[in-house]
C-alpha cells in the first residue's frame, strides 16, 4: 500500500497566511483545472502500476465526480 495525498490548495485565507501551513499556498484548484489534476494522476499512476488498486476518499461534494472516474471505471464518454 502506497498511501498518496493530491494538495489541490485551499480557500482557508488563515490557512493561506500560516507561515507553518504545509499545504499547497494556491486557491483550491476547481472544475476543468481540478478535473485535469486527478486525471493526470490517474492516467500517470495507471500508466505505472497497472495492477493497482486505487482507492479515493475524503473527496468534497463537489469534486466528487470527475471526468476520470467515468473512465477508471471504464464507461465511454
């Protein structure tokens, strides 16, 4: 098991302006950016560990759903 975090930022500004924050300091990434960001690591992992299990969780309402997910899964577009 290979435990993997993706930081796509944050909206917290407390957060933004901690000098010990560790996370991405950038505006949390949303629609086709995020949706680019997840499938380039899909497609990437995928590509290099094909037998893999990916497994995701702690995904917002709203980012949920991505394009990628469909084609994890295998469904056409």
């Amino acid at each position: 098991m290979l435990p993997v975090v993706l930081d796509c930022g944050t909206d917290n500004e407390k957060l933004l302006s901690d000098p010990l924050y560790l996370g991405l300091r950038e505006k949390r990434a949303r629609g086709k950016r995020y949706d680019h960001f997840v499938d380039t690591f899909v497609n990437a992992a995928r590509k290099l560990y094909p037998r893999a299990y990916i497994h995701f969780e702690d995904f917002g309402l709203h980012n949920g759903e991505w394009p990628a997910f469909r084609i994890t899964l295998g469904e056409k577009q």
